[in-house]
C-alpha cells in the first residue's frame, strides 16, 4: 500500500511552524526532513518518527510499528492535530537525530 498526496500535504500543513521541511517520494512513500536530517515519514498514510530518547519521552504510550517489511521499528505518531506538540517534538528530536550522510563523489 502507498501514501496519499492528501496525507503527505495534511502532515506537511501540521508543520508548518517549523522552518525547513521537506519531503521526498521513495517507493510510494514520504521521507521528512526537518533541517536536513531524516525525522520520519509518511507510510501507508501513518505517520512515523525515529525512535530517539526524546520522541519516546514525549510519546511513552505511543505504538511501535513497522514502516514497511523488513525495516526497523518507528514510533506511530498519533497527535498529528496538535501543530504545537509536533514542533516541540521535531526541535526536541533534532539533536539526537544523524548528520544527513555525506554523499560520495563520483570519480
């Protein structure tokens, strides 16, 4: 199953207080960035975080769930209404989220 366009553009209205998100298609899904480095995405129309420290702490009875086969666990946003908490939670992430990947040049 894939995303809808409608899900990726309501999410992406959610967070619309925070400065530089952007999102790419992979695969019929959505990958979020916020500054540069990956937060989550879209799959399957649910929205899903990175299981750091923080985004446990601010979510302790969120869901654990799988984004697609074979991948590892994220946590299931389920207060995507609530514009505030997503972007205490995309700041509180931020610093514990990986430096984007350089990417290597080709020769």
């Amino acid at each position: 199953m894939t995303s809808s366009k409608e899900y990726l553009e309501y999410i992406l209205e959610q967070l619309s207080n925070l400065d530089d998100i952007t999102q790419r298609a992979m695969m019929g899904e959505y990958i979020i960035y916020y500054r540069g480095k990956i937060v989550g995405g879209i799959y399957d129309d649910r929205f899903l975080v990175k299981p750091v420290k923080s985004a446990m702490e601010m979510m302790p009875e969120a869901n654990m769930e799988l984004p697609y086969e074979g991948a590892k666990e994220m946590v299931l946003v389920d207060n995507v209404e609530d514009k505030e908490f997503l972007r205490d939670l995309f700041e509180a992430m931020y610093e514990e989220l990986p430096a984007p990947k350089k990417k290597r040049k080709k020769h």
